[in-house]
C-alpha cells in the first residue's frame, strides 16, 4: 500500500449514527418519542450527521426518521438503505422533509466472503447494483453516501473499483467500514490511504471518505484516527459507543481525543459543542437502558475522581498534573442551580428545555407536580432526578401505555415476601374508563414478588435476564433508576423503565413498561 498524501484541512465531519447502529444493540431499541429526544439532544451536540434510522425496515422506524427530518433543524438527516429499490425509495421519502440535508445512505456487501456466501453474486453484478442503488438515491436526494460493506475485508482493487462506480454514479460520500472490527490500525489507516491517493475526488475534497468502524477487537477508535489521519474526513461514531456486538467508535473519546491532542493532530475542527457530552451520554444511557461504566472514558463517573492522596495532592496544585482534559470542557460542572419544591414552573421548564426535553402545558404541571412531591423528601432535585420524572410522566403518558401502575404494596417483617399489585388497564385513544386489576403473589423477594402479580394480570409469561438500578441523585431520598431486560418467549429482549424512590415501585413500573412494550410490538396482547 501506498502511503497517504493527505491534503491539510482542519474539519472533521462527525457522523452520529446512535439512532440506527447504536439502536441495533439488542435490547436497545427506543420509541419515537424517546428518539426525538436523542436526535434534539445531538443537535445540540452539534454533530454534523444524524442518521436516524433504517426506514424500510418497520413503519415504527420510518416514522422517526421523518419526524426527526421535519422536527430536528441544524444536522443532515440520514436514512439507511441497502441496493434494493423499496429501500431506497423509502429512505429518500423518510428524508424529504429535511429539503436539502437529507441523506440517503446506501450500502452493499462486496468482500469475497460476502458476494460468496451471502449475496452470492459475481463482481461484475456487485458493480451494476453500485451504480445502479447510487443513481436511484440521487432521483431522491443530491446527497448520497454509499458503503461497501465489510470494505476491510474487500480485495483493496476491487473495493477501488466499486468507490469509483459509486462516484460516477453520484456519490458524495465514500464510507469504508470496519463492519466485523476485524482490521488493526495500520491496516486499516493504509486501506483509506490507498483509496485517498488514488480518488483525485476525495484529493479536491469533491468527495469525502468516511470511517466506519466496529469494536470487536477494542479498536473502534483508534482505527477511525488512523482512518482520519489517511485522509478520511468523516468518522461515523456513536454515543457511548453503543451500537452491533461490541459496538462502534466512542463519539465522546474521538471527540476529546482530537480535542485533547491538537498540538499532535492539527488543530482538527470538529464543530461539536464538548460541554453537552455528558449530557447527551447520560440522556442515551437513559433512553437505551444501557448504563456508561464507572470507567468510561470521558464521560464514567470515575473519568475524574482521584482517589490516590498523591494524585489529589497533584490536583490541588496543579489541575493539570493528572488531569489532560479540563472536566467542564466535557459538561461535568455546571452553573446550573439544583431544583427544589420551590421551584416554579418556568425554572422547570427551562431546565426541561435545557435537557432536551419539549413538554406541553399539562405535562408541565403534573413534573412541577412530581418535583415538589419528591421535594418533600430531599432537599435538591438534581437534573438526573428531573430527567427521571419527566421519562417516567411522559411513558406513561405515551399512547403505548395497555397497562399502567397504580399501587404498589410490600408488607415488612414477613418470612414469605409477597406484594400487592393494582394495575388501570387503559382504554387507549378510544377514551373507555380504566379497568382496576389487583392481585397478590408471593415469590423469592419483593421484586420477584411484584412481577409475578403483575404477570398474573397482563396474562404475560417473561424471563428476566437482566436487572440493573441506578441512582439518579444522591442522598438516601434520591430517585432510584431501574432498566430491566425481559424475554417473554421470542428470543427478543425487551427492555423496561421505571424510576421512583422506592426501589420495588421502580422496579414494578419497569416490568409494566417491558410488558407494555411486548405488548405494543404485536408480539401479544390479542
């Protein structure tokens, strides 16, 4: 391979791609509500791209990308497609409303194991689908990306010979996926140096190369750097890095690390907004179920604690003898006054807005409601808490509601734990009065208790595999925070939500809500 002339420029494009790979993450799939939020949030952010979603693959994805496409302004708004003319004609649809930053992203296999055991077709017809998905994209959109898939697995002529089919036919960008993360840096930053010097395009940045990398190997991100420093000048990334199996390239570590780094990388422009990294990680985690590690780059909790004396000594000193990245360039401090119960109702609302969050009149009033009613018990409301309430309201509130908590008691002090659990069986849009279940079960724990009640009255038969609970604030009146991960029989897990002070209450919401959302999912409830 040939070593890479990169032209000098100093902006990296940042392609957020958390709603579409990201949400691929088993168990992390998110309702339209939830992904408006995320998308309003990465405006924010102010990242570059946002690919919303796979269009053709449900009415429920297709709807979101197109609200996002009308609702969300600022970001070019992508929908995924592959070579198949239904896809690419719902992607262009699903983008329109965003006028000229929408996006069509097309993609088709084309390493040897793929065109073999996959597609099974010849290189000659993986060339004609090229230029053929491309030129139907631009019938749509004037803004084309295309993606061989499992590029670094792909003969490096070959993968050269589709890129400029692909810019014949249209392409305005060039995305070369790591798909199984199997690729280590030197190749892979070689792989994007080849295409580079050989695409005079992507030389007078008529065309952009793109990374896209997995982490299968823990190499997501420094593949992408190595990407990046070969001449590619869009990373395709996601939020905590959450995405396929292992997952993809870190947003919040490529971010800082170009940040950080600058004297070694140039002076790189990204244009992303760094002090609403953390906000946007704590907002995913949230909307995902899947919480960021103590460890997490970043954005963990621990990214900043320094519990060896001679490392705090150093701090006191001077901040940055173990510290390289300043913690308020990434959102860990805040100038924000913590809320209490006697907040008004335009404090609340102005740190809702601040949190990504758009709520209407009476969804105000019944959060000012719920933040004095936990303002009883502590004496600040910190914006975890608040975030906690507000998703806890707005589920509830949400037309996929079939059934929703309404009381929740636990005797103490007995040998056998049992729970009392009373459902409303909601009438839905059809405005019927709801139905009052109640019933009693016994089990191994409260917890384990409360589900089976609850299964008893949904008539469902779940598998809990995973249990997490979280604390949103501090102190011992904080809100607790529980995602739970329930297979009711299909294989497919789904994912649940509560959040209440009282950790068997939260615990008994997020079963109803995973059971709300089999339910909506067609999956039962007939």
């Amino acid at each position: 391979m040939q070593e890479s002339t990169v032209m000098k420029t100093s902006r990296v494009i940042i392609f957020d791609t958390t709603l579409r790979d990201g949400e691929q993450c088993p168990g992390a799939s998110m309702n339209l509500r939830e992904k408006l939020e995320v998308a309003r949030q990465l405006a924010r952010l102010r990242v570059d791209v946002i690919e919303a979603g796979f269009p053709v693959i449900s009415k429920g994805d297709f709807a979101a990308v197109q609200t996002i496409a009308k609702e969300v302004e600022g970001p070019i708004i992508a929908g995924l497609a592959r070579c198949v003319d239904k896809d690419i004609d719902a992607a262009g649809e699903a983008v329109k409303p965003a006028g000229k930053r929408g996006r069509v992203h097309v993609f088709l296999a084309t390493s040897k194991i793929h065109r073999e055991s996959k597609l099974n077709k010849p290189k000659d017809e993986i060339l004609r689908l090229t230029e053929w998905g491309v030129k139907r994209a631009r019938g749509s959109v004037e803004d084309v990306e295309f993606s061989p898939e499992d590029a670094s697995r792909t003969e490096e002529d070959f993968l050269l010979q589709v890129c400029k089919v692909a810019i014949v036919a249209g392409a305005t960008t060039l995305n070369i996926p790591d798909t199984v993360g199997w690729a280590v840096p030197v190749q892979y930053g070689a792989l994007i140096g080849y295409l580079y010097n050989n695409l005079p395009e992507c030389q007078l940045g008529k065309v952009v190369l793109s990374t896209h990398c997995h982490d299968d190997l823990g190499l997501a991100v420094i593949n992408s750097v190595a990407g990046f420093q070969a001449g590619a000048r869009q990373i395709e990334c996601t939020v905590n890095g959450i995405g396929e199996r292992a997952g993809n390239a870190a947003l919040e570590e490529l971010v800082m690390l170009l940040k950080t780094r600058a004297d070694y990388f140039g002076g790189v422009d990204c244009g992303v907004n760094t002090r609403e990294l953390l906000r946007t990680s704590r907002l995913v985690a949230r909307k995902s179920g899947f919480f960021v590690p103590r460890n997490h780059a970043v954005v963990g909790e621990n990214a900043f604690a320094h519990a060896s004396g001679i490392h705090q000594d150093g701090i006191l000193k001077k901040r940055e003898t173990y510290e390289i990245m300043d913690p308020a360039e990434v959102g860990w401090t805040t100038n924000d006054l913590p809320l209490s119960k006697h907040s008004g109702k335009a404090a609340i609302r102005s740190r809702l807005k601040n949190l990504g969050f758009a709520v209407s009149e009476e969804a105000l009033v019944a959060i000012v409601a719920k933040v004095k009613e936990l303002g009883d018990k502590k004496k600040e409301i910190l914006d975890d808490e608040l975030s906690a309430i507000a998703d806890e309201y707005l589920e509830e509130m949400s037309q996929i509601n079939r059934y929703k908590l309404d009381y929740v008691s636990v005797p103490a002090g007995t040998e056998t734990p049992s729970a009392t659990i009373r459902l409303l069986k909601l009438g839905g849009k059809s405005g019927k009065t709801p139905e009052t279940l109640t019933a009693s079960s016994s089990g191994d724990g409260p917890v384990d208790a409360a589900i089976k009640a609850i299964e008893s009255l949904t008539k469902t038969n779940g598998k809990l595999e995973e249990y997490g609970l979280r604390a949103a604030g501090v102190g011992s009146g904080s809100i607790g925070e529980v995602v739970l991960r329930v297979d009711f029989g299909d294989g497919e897990l789904i994912t649940g939500k509560g959040a209440a002070t009282d950790v068997v209450k939260a615990s008994a919401q997020a079963y109803v809500n995973a059971v709300n959302r089999f339910l909506v999912n067609g999956n039962g409830g007939k």
